[in-house]
C-alpha cells in the first residue's frame, strides 16, 4: 500500500510540476510578446551595452554585429574591417516603463554623432554610429529625433549617425557580453582612455 501511494504521490507531483512549467512557459511568453527591440551602434559595443543596461526599462542588451553581408563574423574579422558589419547592441526593453524615443535620446547623449570616422580612439566604419530600424514608426522616430538633435545646437557639427533598416544581427562570442561586468578593470582603464566620458560630460550626457 505504501508503494502504491508513494507512487501516486509522485505522479501527483510530476503532474503538478508540469502544469507550474507550461504555466511559466505561458506567462514567459506574454510578457516577450509586450518587450520591444532596438537595434544601434555606438562604436565600442563593450561600452554601448553598459550605458544601455544601467537604463530603467532595458531588459537586455547585447553586443554584436551587424550591417554587413558576411554570414557569421567574428570579432577579428569585424576589428579588421572590410566586413560591412558594425560593432552594435541589441537592446530589449519594456514599453510600458521606456520609449523608444527615450533610447534614442539615451543613445545620443552617450556617443559623438558628428564622427563620421569611427568613435573616439576606435577609428574605421565598423565603429561608425548608427541607428537600425526595424520598422516604420522606428524609422520616422529615428529620424526625426536626428533632426531634432542637429537643430538643438549642442553640437558644432552636423549629425552624421545614419538611420539605416535593420537586418541580419548576429550576437558577439560569449566573451564580449556583459564585458563591464565580467573584466571591470579592463574595461575601466579602455573606457577611461577612449576618451568617451571626457566628450559626453562636454557635450551634456550623463
């Protein structure tokens, strides 16, 4: 009698055990289904990730490469130019606590969109900023959030960043990701001798 009841017990428990996952699932699910993606390039990734993930509403960001035609890069490849591909993030946010146009204002003020060679010590177009667009509404948001900025006079130069349709993006090596977190030191010592933070309090980031 033991045996049999122990026997129930643990099927009632599998079958508990299964309901609470597929709900878990299902609730995974709804709230992917209220998140949104933007896509954006601002030069170092390493650095474009920090900024964008110490941001209220970003649920992740990642760094990777896109722009270019070559299936697969590696970061090599990319550094070595040639490849079309950018070095750019994907962020994932949550609408109903930031906008879009609040990433883009959030992206500017943490890069130099007057560059049209690269950023800071980075030099070459696969460091170049950019804005890629995944559909209609990011497009003209995009844009003229751009306008707005190159008609605000906070810079002396025109705004060069190009908004440009998203395609293929493909997530760095595993090294790459969360680099501010995972080689603090590193990666203090590489941001604070790009120059980067020097030109955003300059130029009123934050």
């Amino acid at each position: 009698m033991r045996s049999i009841l122990t026997g129930l017990a643990l099927v009632v428990f599998a079958t508990a055990a299964v309901a609470d996952t597929e709900e878990a699932r299902m609730d995974d699910t709804r709230d992917a289904d209220t998140l949104a993606v933007a896509i954006v390039a601002g030069g170092c990734f390493w650095c474009t990730e920090a900024d964008f993930e110490k941001l209220d509403g970003v649920v992740e960001a990642v760094s990777g490469y896109t722009g270019g035609d070559m299936p697969d890069p590696t970061y090599d490849a990319v550094c070595a130019g040639g490849t079309g591909h950018r070095e750019a993030v994907r962020i994932v946010f949550d609408p109903s606590r930031t906008s879009y146009a609040a990433l883009l204002d959030h992206f500017w003020r943490h890069v130099d969109p007057t560059d049209p060679g690269g950023q800071f010590v980075d030099r070459g177009d696969q460091y170049r900023t950019a804005v890629f667009y995944l559909d209609e509404e990011q497009r003209q948001t995009a844009e003229a959030s751009k306008a707005a900025l190159d008609a605000s006079g906070r810079f002396d130069r025109p705004v060069v960043t190009d908004i440009l349709p998203a395609g293929p993006f493909y997530p760095a090596e595993d090294q790459h990701q969360g680099y501010f977190k995972r080689c603090p030191i590193r990666y203090e010592m590489y941001r604070r001798g790009s120059g980067r933070d020097r030109f955003i309090e300059t130029h009123g980031g934050d």
